[in-house]
C-alpha cells in the first residue's frame, strides 16, 4: 500500500530529486516562467546584502545557503523533511562549506553553542514550530515558505519566534495574481497542481495560501517595515525599533 502523502514534509521526502532538478531549472531560466527565476533573483540579491549570524527557515537544497556561507555568515538552518535535509548536506559538501546536523532536540543548545564560533552552516532536523531558538542571530530569513506552515499555529507563531530571535526578519510570500504561472512551473515539472482562490495545491502534496499584506504586517506589531513588490510576489523586511527608521523603511 502506497503511504498517503499527508503535507510538506511527506511531499519533499517523496520528490526530493525532481524538486532539486525544479528548483535548478528555475535559477538557470528553463522553467519557462522568466518571473519566478527574476523573482528567486530578487530574494537572492537580499541575502548578498546580509551579514553576521543568520536563521534561515526551510534550508530546502542550500541554494540560498551556499551564498550566505561564502559570504562570510554563520548560517542555522531550519528543515522538516529528512531527505531535503541530506540533499542540503550535500550540496553544502560540494560548494566546500563546513555543515553540521543536530536534531530537533535540544537544539537550543546546539545553535548556542555553534553561534559562539562555529563555522558555515548548522542544519536543524526539526520542525520549525517545535524548535527552541536562542536570541543571537542578526537576520532571520523564511523566502515563500511560512504559508506552508498553516494558518493558526502554523506561520504566525514562527514568525514571531524569528522575530524574538532576530533583529531584522525577512520574509516573501508569492502573489495571489500570479499563482497560475507558479502553477505552470510545476506542471512543466511532472507535478500537478490546482488553483483555487488565493491557495495552490500540488497533487500528493500540499498547500500554499497567499498570506495577504495586512496580515503579515498585522503580525509584526512596532517593527519598522518595508516592502518590495514583484509580479511574483512581495518580500518583506522588517527592523525592530531601535532609533531612527533606516530610509525607505515605515
């Protein structure tokens, strides 16, 4: 009997291989979508920008990873799916960037210990509602996976657990007028999805609501914000009020 594919972690352990090769065909521009490789240029670009000790949620296939730890940063990096997280690992390996892996528990104490002085980038096996964090880190970073985590206790609650460990948080949501190109890119893929309203569901897989602005702002109360929009969607930063709001920021 063929187990049933229950959300994003079932999905990533069961697609690991072609979600790497998708997510390769969208940085290289063969996805066919020119928006969403502009778009993931768009998020890269933010992380250029980042310096000192950084959470990343989702470490997914360390593309975002690799750039942030040659940069110089120490990267924690949080990920659900055990075989996402061996791919990261490797990946990691070949770009010749030191990475270690610790469990969900007692995690806190490892990214403690590692934000003292480790090197490169510290996976977490976890789930990212579940795990403690310390405070330490000078940007958290979640690029178009907080929808993923569900409405409630899902997305709400690890943003604000970023933001209690972080100065600046980073975030991006894709846009609900552009889900059908998103959709495109993973039919051209072999996945098969379906839109309805401001949610895309992936067959076997799972499903990802546009969060609206008002509600992502809405839950970063006295932070200092700024958006930048995309046809593809908005990336958010925001910067805890400390002195004066840096320009452009509101």
């Amino acid at each position: 009997m063929v187990p049933r594919i229950r959300g994003p972690k079932e999905f990533y352990d069961s697609n690991t291989a072609r979600y790497h090769d998708f997510e390769r065909a969208i940085d290289e521009g063969r996805i066919g979508v020119p928006e969403l490789t502009d778009f993931r240029l768009m998020e890269r670009q933010k992380l250029e920008a980042m310096k000192g000790n950084i959470l990343y949620i989702g470490a997914g296939t360390a593309s975002h990873l690799i750039p942030l730890a040659k940069n110089g940063c120490r990267v924690v990096a949080l990920e659900i799916s055990q075989h996402m997280l061996e791919l990261s690992k490797a990946n990691l390996q070949d770009a010749g960037v030191p990475v270690t892996i610790i469990a969900q528990k007692n995690a806190k104490a490892g990214i403690e210990e590692f934000l003292q002085g480790g090197k490169g980038v510290l996976l977490v096996h976890g789930d990212a509602r579940k795990i403690g964090l310390p405070n330490g880190f000078d940007h958290a970073v979640s690029f178009c996976t907080l929808p993923l985590m569900g409405r409630f206790l899902g997305w709400r609650n690890v943003l604000k657990k970023m933001a209690r460990s972080a100065n600046n948080v980073v975030v991006s949501v894709y846009s609900r007028e552009n889900l059908g190109k998103l959709a495109a890119a993973y039919s051209r893929f072999g996945f098969v999805p379906s839109i309805r309203g401001g949610t895309i569901k992936v067959k076997g897989g799972f499903s990802y609501t546009v969060l609206p602005n008002e509600r992502i702002n809405d839950a970063m109360p006295g932070w200092y914000k700024h958006t930048e929009e995309h046809p593809m969607g908005t990336i958010y930063s925001f910067k805890k009020r400390v002195g004066t709001a840096p320009r452009g920021v509101v």
